[in-house]
C-alpha cells in the first residue's frame, strides 16, 4: 500500500487545483478568443480559485463548529430529561 506524507498529500492537491484552474482557462479561451492575449488569465483565475478555496474552508469550519456546538447542547438536554424522567 502507497502511504502518502501530509506535505505529499498537499503538493498533489496543489497540482490538481493548478490543472483544474489550467482547464478552466482553456475553456474560457475557447469560447471567447480574445482572452488567449490576456497575460494576467492565469494568474487571475489562480487568486480567484485560491480565494474560493480560503471562503469554502472558513465557511466549513463555521458550520462545523456550530453543527458540533448544536450536537453538544443536544446532548446535555438529552441527559437531563433522562437524569429528571
């Protein structure tokens, strides 16, 4: 079995991101020529994408913290009305 370091997992990750922001520039180019002359595509499409990614994680850790703040007060009015039923 392949077992991967973190900053092996991470640098694929980084690799995937970069083909998948690299297509989405093609695409653009393809159906609209006149971008294939602007320099600062790549570079654009990159921040864009990194800051999507930066939003999506900030969001998820959000809800995560909520989702488990939510399932912790569940849990104690579980355990009371057990306590007092």
């Amino acid at each position: 079995m392949l077992e991967l370091t973190t900053e092996q997992v991470a640098a694929l990750a980084e690799i995937d991101a970069k083909r998948f922001v690299e297509g989405v520039r093609v695409d653009l180019c393809n159906d609209d020529p006149k971008l294939v002359d602007d320099a600062t595509l790549s570079s654009r499409l990159w921040r864009a994408f990194k800051a999507a990614r930066e939003t999506a994680s900030s969001a998820m850790k959000i809800w995560l913290r909520s989702s488990a703040s939510k399932h912790t007060r569940r849990a104690s009015t579980s355990s009371l009305r057990y306590a007092h039923g």
